[in-house]
C-alpha cells in the first residue's frame, strides 16, 4: 500500500494542506475548524452493526418421564455404527419429523420447484436485474483520483447531494481499494472543507472489515478528538479493530464507556473476551463473560468457540491460561450446561472446538466421535439411552398451568370464540373418559387437496387410530363440517361420530386452544394430531423456561400424518422420538451434545446429528 495514510484533525489550527505523495492522495493536517465539522442529524447510524437484544435464561429439565405410548409411526430402528473421529457425522438414515433439521428448508424447496418457472422468475430474477441496475448507476472508479477528476465524475453523475456517501457505500459493497476511499475523502475535503461523521464512519467501515487496522486508530485518532461522543455504531467498529491487535485493552477501555450509555451488544463483548482469552487473561475474559450473562445475553457461537480453542492449548504455549485445569473445566462446563438450560446447540465448528478440548483435558483420556441416535433413543456410537422426551410430573404440572392461564384463559382467545363456548366445551370435557388422541379435525381433513375427499381423509386418520389400534380420539371440528355438501359426505361424518367423541365449534372460532386445553386436561400421555406448529402459541407464554417445555412436549405428542392418506392403505404417521433433544451428561462420565451441521435448521427444528464424549474408566 505504500506509506500509511494518516488523517490527523486539530481543529484549533488555522491552515490546510492536502498533496498527493507518490502519485497516491493522501491528508497531511486538516486544520481550520470548518474542516471536519459534526453532523449530528444523523447520530445512529449504525451500518450493519447489530443492536443489543436480550433473551431470557430459564432452565429446562429433561429427566425421567414415561416412554411414549405405541401409536403406529413410520419410523425405523436401524443399527448403524457412529464411531470413529471423523469431521462430519456418518451418513445415517434418521427417521422423518416435521421437527427435524432442515424439513421446513426441504418442504420449501420441493414447493418453489412445482411453482410455474414465471413465479420462480419473478422470484429470483428481477431483484437480481433491479439490484445490477441500482450497482450501475454509482461505480466507484478503479484507481486514486485527483480532486479534479472525482470533480468531474460527480459532476457527470448530476451533482447529487449525498455523492459521498452513496460512493464510499459502492466502495465498501463492491470491495473497493482504500486509496481510492482515501482520495474520496481528500476531495470531500477540498471541496466542502467538511467530513461528515457520517462519511468518517462509512470509511471506518471500509477499513474495519478489509482489516486495515493502522488506518482504524488513526480515524479513532480523528473522531474521538473532533465529536463530542461515539454511538453505538463506530464504538462497535473500534472494538472488533482494537480487539484484533495488541492494542486490544483500549476496546475495553470503549466498551466499559459505551456501557455509560448503551447495553453493549453480545458481539461487543464477545470481541473483547475473545481478545483477553487469546492474550492470556482470563480474569478478566471471564469477569466479562459472566457480566455478559447476568446481563441476559447469549454469547455468539465463536466466543464460545474461541474459550474452548485457546483453552485446548498446551500448558507453556504462549497465551495459555494461567487458571488450573480445575477450574478451567468447571468454567467450561458451565458453558455446556448453559446450552442445555437454553436449548442452544453448538455449531459444527463449535462441537469441533468442543471435542477438541475434552480430548486434550490431561490425565483424563476422553474420546469423542460423531454420531445419531435410533428412533428409540440410543446413542449409536456408545450404547447409552439418551433422556426422555417426556416431562416429568412437575413439569407437566407447570406446563399446563401455564398453558392454561396464558393461552387457553389469556384474552387473545375471546377474539375468536366467546367465553361461553370456552366453558360448554370444559363441561364436555369433564364428563368425557381421558382421551389417548386429540384430532384436529378441519386441519386433517384439508391435508387433502381434492375438496371432494376431505370427510373422506378424516374418516380415515380416525378409523386407524380407533379401529386398529384401540385408542380413545376426540375429534375438534366445526360447524359447518355437519353441513352436507362435496366436501363433508353425511356418510363420512356419521361414523366419524359413531367411532369418536367429538365436539364442534363455531365457524368463526380458532381450534387450536381447544386442543390444547382437552389434550393436556386427559394428562401426559394424550397426543394430539395436526400439522399446525403451534409458533403463535409458543409465542404467548411467559419465558423462555416456559416455552422450552412447551416445545418438548410438543415434540413428544404431536402426531402429523405422513404422505397421503389414501383408501385402502393404513394411514402412518411421522416418527416421534423417544429422546430429547438437549445436551446432555451422565454423571460426568459422558456428554451428549447435538450441533448444528446444517444451515437450514429453522427455530422450531432440532439438529438430527450428536457429538458423543466418554471418558475411559
């Protein structure tokens, strides 16, 4: 790059140079104060830095439990070998679930691809078009420019107001040189006398992520000496450069002043731990870590990866922490029963990071391997029966309370049925045998696209469960379901009637809380049956503790059908693990931990893939 540009503003000078050395542009002094003036209209520009956002910490126990009862499923128990330390877990058969990883990301893809190839056109290709037209209206120039010819490129382009500002964003979007973004600047300068904050913090970006770190501290240099204050933008952008170089106690000189006035992010804290940990303080990597925690935040998956990288180190190797690897492991492990309580899985890096730490503990000879479980809930690696799906009576009790109160009582409900329903189906329920099966019943039915099989499809799902397998079924429907018409035979509804206990709504009323209150009013081994995820739902309740629960038992009794349902042929549904799906330990002998080896895993799926740890006897 040649000599460093620095840009130094003293803003109680009375004269200005600016020169091109070396055919490259470059700032001396600005020194009048109408050089570099402040533009406090627009103090929150942040430029993709992520805002502070707090998430709630519960705990979430997965002890114990009955197994579930033998609704038939699809699912198979195949024996495959998960051993081995390889990288990626084995190609395994893992059973299907609408709560597997990557289903949602699957289901969409089969869809957008029976769409007509004009919807995928429209799709895809004109934002493509509308963003290279939007690109080709600014492209930055491909070498330094004299003032005279960006004089004459902006001219060329109309004068607009902000010229600036839109090109040091091409400059930073399309990759653009530094001494290019440098000669902007002398121009801006020469011609305005003035730098935005705006514009200084645009090319703080450019020099931030292209990794120009000498650059970084001269425009902190320049900004901290000509604005009165930071915003949470810029703070952020000196903390990841400072963080990243022997510099790094100033980002945590930034960070304790942005704490003056705003709620540092879980990215800000993370740059600094990850900076302390890798200079081998690790008092403070955990003071901050913990500060980070009480705050309600979630660390990011690569501070957690760094933790586990830099204490993997061998003892003497320079930046190994100086704690015992007493406490080292508890801290560490701490780390893990924060996932389990949170329900966070590790990504794949993080589970290799992970595996690499346990491997290295002296004196303690852990292995660990890449594996699945069975349907049923065994490792495939090491033989052990992971935990239970099922909640455990407290939890059921808590649960249902809360759902109770929250969703089936809460006043959302009265939007779409009346508090007179609500209590005539309580009565029903009351005098009604526990049910062993809650069927949405409209929601089946439509799992059918031929409106002519509806009734049909319904009558089906009800004969498997109660013919063939003996179950007691509540069928939820509605009103107008008892209509004849080409949709509801008279035939079909009567023995859906004849086989099942079933209640129906007001046209106008939302099934779900029905189901809900009469699935967990007959007790923890009623399963309901509906494609419906249930996420509004989820949403209502209180904490995160709360929410977990609902997800795990979600999980352990929601039936979906699986494929079509034709006459003819048994209705299967899709498999429901025996297992939950949590980290997990077994009295420090063993862990448990699935990870993420996909990026398609949408918030209501759990990862298919484990790392299994085991420590030698």
């Amino acid at each position: 790059m040649g000599s460093t540009f620095i840009l130094k503003v003293r803003t109680s000078l009375k004269s200005s140079q600016l020169f091109f050395q070396h055919g490259r542009p470059a700032f001396s002094t600005l020194q009048p104060p109408w050089v570099l003036s402040v533009c406090s209209r627009e103090p929150s520009l942040t430029l993709g830095v992520r805002r502070t956002h707090r998430s709630s910490s519960g705990q979430t126990k997965g002890e114990g439990g009955v197994r579930n009862s033998t609704i038939r499923s699809g699912e198979e128990d195949g024996t495959v070998n998960g051993g081995g330390d390889k990288r990626s877990a084995p190609r395994q058969r893992i059973h299907k679930s609408v709560f597997a990883a990557g289903t949602a990301k699957r289901t969409a893809d089969i869809l957008r691809r029976r769409a007509p190839l004009v919807c995928e056109y429209k799709d895809e290709e004109e934002p493509e078009r509308r963003s290279d037209r939007g690109a080709g209206r600014l492209q930055p120039p491909q070498r330094p420019l004299p003032s005279n010819e960006w004089k004459k490129l902006k001219e060329s382009q109309g004068n607009p107001p902000r010229f600036e500002i839109q090109m040091m964003k091409a400059l930073f979007t399309s990759g653009g040189e530094l001494d290019v973004a440098k000669s902007l600047l002398t121009f801006v300068a020469t011609e305005t006398g003035t730098l935005s904050y705006e514009l200084l913090l645009r090319y703080l970006t450019l020099c931030v992520s292209s990794g120009h770190d000498a650059e970084v501290f001269d425009v902190y240099d320049i900004m901290r000496g000509s604005f009165p204050s930071l915003d949470t933008g810029a703070s952020s952008l000196f903390i990841k450069a400072f963080s990243r170089t022997a510099r790094w106690r100033e980002a945590l000189n930034i960070l304790q002043e942005l704490k003056k006035t705003f709620s540092p992010s879980p990215r800000n804290y993370g740059d600094v731990i990850a900076a302390a940990m890798q200079h081998g303080d690790t008092s403070t990597a955990w003071a901050l870590y913990d500060e980070l925690i009480d705050n309600g935040l979630s660390p990011h998956q690569e501070t957690w990866e760094t933790v586990f990288k830099v204490a993997g180190k061998k003892e003497g190797e320079e930046g190994t922490s100086a704690m015992s690897q007493a406490e080292q492991q508890e801290r560490h492990l701490g780390i893990l029963l924060h996932m389990r309580n949170n329900q966070i899985y590790p990504q794949q890096s993080l589970a290799s990071s992970i595996k690499s730490w346990f491997e290295s503990l002296t004196g303690q000879e852990w292995t660990g391997s890449w594996t699945t479980a069975t349907p049923k809930g065994v490792c495939r690696s090491c033989g052990s029966e992971l935990e239970s799906i099922q909640l455990t009576a407290e939890e059921y009790q808590q649960l249902k309370d809360r759902v109770m109160t929250d969703i089936i009582e809460g006043q959302d409900v009265f939007t779409n049925t009346t508090p007179e329903e609500l209590q005539r189906f309580k009565l029903f329920v009351k005098r009604k045998p526990a049910f062993d099966v809650v069927v949405d019943g409209l929601n089946v039915a439509n799992s059918n696209k031929d409106k002519s099989k509806q009734s049909e499809t319904l009558l089906l799902v009800v004969s498997e469960l109660v013919d063939r397998q003996g179950l007691t079924v509540l069928v939820l429907g509605r009103k107008h379901m008892l209509r004849p018409s080409r949709s509801w035979d008279r035939n079909n509804m009567n023995l859906i009637q004849q086989k099942a206990h079933c209640f129906f709504t007001d046209n106008i009323s939302e099934d779900d809380p029905f189901l809900l209150y009469a699935t967990l009013h007959s007790g923890n081994h009623c399963r309901f049956v509906s494609r419906d995820l249930m996420r509004d739902h989820k949403a209502c309740l209180p904490d995160g503790t709360t929410k977990r629960l609902f997800f795990k038992w979600q999980r352990g009794h929601q039936l979906v059908v699986d494929g079509h349902v034709t006459a003819g042929r048994r209705v299967r549904f899709q498999s429901i693990p025996s297992y939950d799906t949590i980290v997990q330990t077994s009295g420090g002998k063993s862990w448990h931990i699935p990870y993420d080896e996909t990026e398609d895993r949408s918030t209501y799926e759990v990862p298919q893939h484990w790392l299994c740890l085991n420590k030698k006897l």
